[in-house]
C-alpha cells in the first residue's frame, strides 16, 4: 500500500488543510506514515507569511528529499506554491508537484496521472468550484478538531500576504459545516475549533453570523465545546460577544489580534479599526463573561514605528491584561505595500523592541496562569505527556494543563483542580 508522510508549517489553517488533504488521500487507499524515507508521497504544506518561514521551507525539502524512496513524488502545497507559482519549480529541483490552497481536492487525480516524462506539475488558481465540494468527509480526527468555516481575506492589511495567497475571503455554507461537525463528533471529536483568516467575518447563510453558527453548533448532543480563531477586532458583533454569555459549550476564550497600540501604526498598517474601538471591543467581551481570556497577535517594528509608538503597545498592552500572545518582528513580504515603505526599522531596534514586549507579555501570561492555581475546571485530554502517567490537555482558557491522570482517560474531559503555574503550563490533579 502506498504511504504518504506530511509535513505542515505555518498556521492552523494549515493544520486543517493538511487534515483534508490527507483524508482525500486515505480514501484513494493511501496510508499515513511519520517516517519519510518510507514515504512514497512526500507532501510539504508550506506558509509564506514571514521571510524566516519560507526560508527554513526549502532546506528543509532538500534534506528530506535526500533520503527519500527512489521514486517517491515530492508534493509541495500552500502558501508559498501560490505565491511563488512556476517560479518554485526553478527554485527548487526537488519538487515534483506544486499545489495552491484552493486546489487540494484535485491533489489525488494530479498524483495518479503525473507522469515524470510529461514534466514537472503545478496548479495554483483560483477554481470557480469551491474544494470544500470535493473533499471527502473527515477519515480521522483527534477529540479536538479543526473545522474551516471561512477563508481568505479583503482586508489588505498592508504587510500581509494572506489576501494573495489565500484569495478572497469565502464564507461555507451552514449546512456544510454542520454536516462536517457531526462527522467529527462520530469520530470522537469533544471540541471543534473553528478556523478562518477572519473567522468572526463568517456569513455563510443570508442575515446569520458566527453567533448564530455556533448556537447551531451548541446543539450537536456530543460535541462539548467549541471555539473558533481568529477574529478581525472591528468586525466583531454584538451577537458573537452574547454568545459568550448564553452558550455553554463556546469556551471563555478570544484571540482578537490589535497588532499595534498606536493609531499612527494601526493606519499605515491599513487595520480599519483605532486603539480606543478594540479596547471598547474588550470591554464589551468582559461585560458579557468577566472571566474571558483574551490574547492577541503583535507587530513591532513596522515601517515608520517611532519609540512613542512602541512605548504606546506596551502601555495598550498593560491596560488589556492578556492571557497569552504572539510577538512578531515585521518581516518585509515581497508585493505589499509595506515592504515598499521608506522608513524600514533597523533589525536591531526590531529585536530589542519584540524583547521588551515579549517580556511584558510573558508576565503577564504567568500571572493569568498563577492566577488559576486552587480553581477547578474541566480539562480535554489530548495528548501524553513527557513523564509516565501524565496527560495533557487545555484549559476552558487554553492554557496548556499538565494532569497526573491514567492513560484510558486520553479524549475524554474531566474535572480538576489546578496545583501549580508556570508562565507555559499549568500543573492539576484529578478530582472525583
Ligand atoms: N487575519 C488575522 C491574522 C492572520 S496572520 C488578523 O488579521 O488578525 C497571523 C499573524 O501573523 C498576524 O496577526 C500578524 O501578527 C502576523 N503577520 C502577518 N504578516 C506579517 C509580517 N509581514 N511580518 C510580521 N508578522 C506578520
Ligand atoms: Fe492578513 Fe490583515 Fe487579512 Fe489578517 S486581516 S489575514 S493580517 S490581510
Ligand atoms: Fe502561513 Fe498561509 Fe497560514 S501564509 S499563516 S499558511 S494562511
């Protein structure tokens, strides 16, 4: 039987796709293998959004590639496959099949007709059919699962590469995404986390929006709960935010990404929102579930960024409180409109400026996490830990719970009462 062994970078959208891909895959009477030198299909799913990233990509090929089965195709998807189009194949003469991320549901048929004589292959447009369409239902799933409910993005912030390797933003119809849900459910999944670039745009149906999806969701009898990533801050509505207050199943938890905590920054960045608009936004989430758990996403560094403007994200960051975060240093993307800016911050001032601010987040994080020592909640179970007799599993607010507990419980949600905190994780026993 041929196996495919898949390797994924970037973000969880990736993830997903990887899933799926896979799943087409399985169908097509393949096996998954985590070795591969074994694989006969070597399928890279890659991410474009920071330099760092795409460079680590191609290397990394290279060496796989080295020890691979003579004969096995080297397939590489996502991000970069669109962004890069014919030129990856110059670039890198491993690669025998490039695929965009609107393409995947015709990875099997690429696979079964390529022929190496024919010459090396990619496909990267922008179907008019959606692959949602074509790709099989989920084949397995762990009891924490992916589900993409909308994709691409409008909103051109202006050092991004989403909106042109993702294309525009497409919202799944409902009934789809139901129907997904429920096979998740029927292969063990307790939570759904539900993905889009901007997930809070979703508006799959005519008039309904994230809140109405997820109380639909809410009444899938064995699906406990639910979460969904990541929001664009201006977009969020009052109905999404209630959710939080009368649906028990969506967890107390929201990742809504400011980037910047000054105006002058949020504007050339092209965020259509100001500072005091995502604080009321915060607010408005607190009011609603006072004990939510809020992180974000950051840019320093950003063309034209002053020392006033850092010192602005570092006070936005004090008034907010989060609960964790992601620091990034701005990464100049070939064709934005930013990596054409005149005021490039030097590299170094972008290092010593994420330092401060990851240090300021990395409080705070440890005092969310300290904050939870002696409370009990329900844990979802997902992985074994590093120790004999220990599992893993997150937190109705995401953190990371180490738990002594047997194996047989791996998958299932059980109570516990939080022993001890680090700035990463959480120590908890069981209780009755
Ligand atoms: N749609 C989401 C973010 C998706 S990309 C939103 O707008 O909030 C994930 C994160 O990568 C972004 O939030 C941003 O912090 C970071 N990012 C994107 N482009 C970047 C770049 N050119 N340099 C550094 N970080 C970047
Ligand atoms: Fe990128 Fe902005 Fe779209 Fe987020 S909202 S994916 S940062 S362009
Ligand atoms: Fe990377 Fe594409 Fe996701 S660029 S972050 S894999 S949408």
């Amino acid at each position: 039987m041929a196996k495919v062994y898949i390797k994924t970078f970037g973000c969880q959208m990736n993830v997903y796709d990887s899933a799926r891909m896979r799943d087409a895959l399985l169908v097509h009477g393949y096996k998954e293998t985590d070795n591969p030198d074994v694989a006969d299909i070597l399928l890279f799913n890659t991410c474009h959004i920071r330099e760092k990233a795409s460079e680590k990509l191609f290397s990394e090929i290279g060496r796989v590639a080295r020890g691979k089965k003579k004969n096995a195709l080297v397939v590489v998807a996502g991000c970069v496959v669109q962004a890069e189009g014919a030129e990856i194949l110059k670039r890198c003469h491993d690669i025998d099949i490039a695929i965009g991320p609107q393409n995947y549901h015709q990875l099997p048929e690429l696979i079964a007709k390529y022929n190496r004589k024919n010459g090396r292959k990619i496909v990267a447009d922008f179907p008019a059919e959606s692959k949602f369409d074509f790709l099989p239902e989920p084949q397995k799933n762990a009891a924490s699962a992916f589900l993409a409910v909308q994709e691409g993005c409008d909103n051109f912030c202006s050092y991004c590469v989403v909106p042109y390797t993702r294309g525009c933003e497409y919202s799944r119809p409902s009934k789809d995404i139901l129907a997904e849900a429920r096979a998740l459910v029927k292969n063990g999944a307790k939570e759904i986390m539900l993905l889009g670039q901007n997930v809070n745009c979703w508006h799959g149906d005519k008039g309904r929006d994230l809140g109405d999806l997820i109380r639909d969701l809410a009444k899938i009898r064995d699906l406990k709960r639910i979460r969904y990533t990541t929001s664009y801050p201006s977009k969020i509505t009052k109905n999404l935010i209630s959710a939080h207050a009368n649906c028990k199943k969506l967890m107390p938890y929201i990742h809504i990404p400011i980037q910047s905590g000054s105006d002058a920054v949020l504007k050339a960045m092209n965020r259509k929102y100001t500072v005091a608009e995502y604080e009321k936004i915060v607010a408005a989430f607190r009011k609603m579930r006072p004990d939510i758990a809020i992180s974000s996403d950051f840019i320093v560094g950003f063309p034209g960024e002053t020392e006033k403007d850092f010192n602005d994200t570092l006070e936005l960051v004090k008034r907010v409180g989060y609960a964790s975060s992601f620091s990034f240093k701005y990464s100049s993307r070939p064709g934005t409109p930013a990596s054409l800016m005149k005021n490039q911050i030097p590299e170094d001032v972008k290092t010593k400026r994420l330092i401060k601010l990851q240090a300021l987040l990395l409080s705070q994080q440890r005092a969310f996490n300290e904050a939870t020592i002696g409370k009990e909640f329900e844990v979802l179970l997902t992985e074994v830990g590093k120790n004999p007799g220990q599992l893993i599993g997150y937190s109705p607010y995401m953190q990371g719970t180490v738990v002594k507990a047997p194996k047989k419980l791996l998958g299932q949600i059980v109570r516990v009462k939080v022993t001890g905190a680090s700035a990463t994780a959480l120590q908890a026993e069981l209780i009755a």
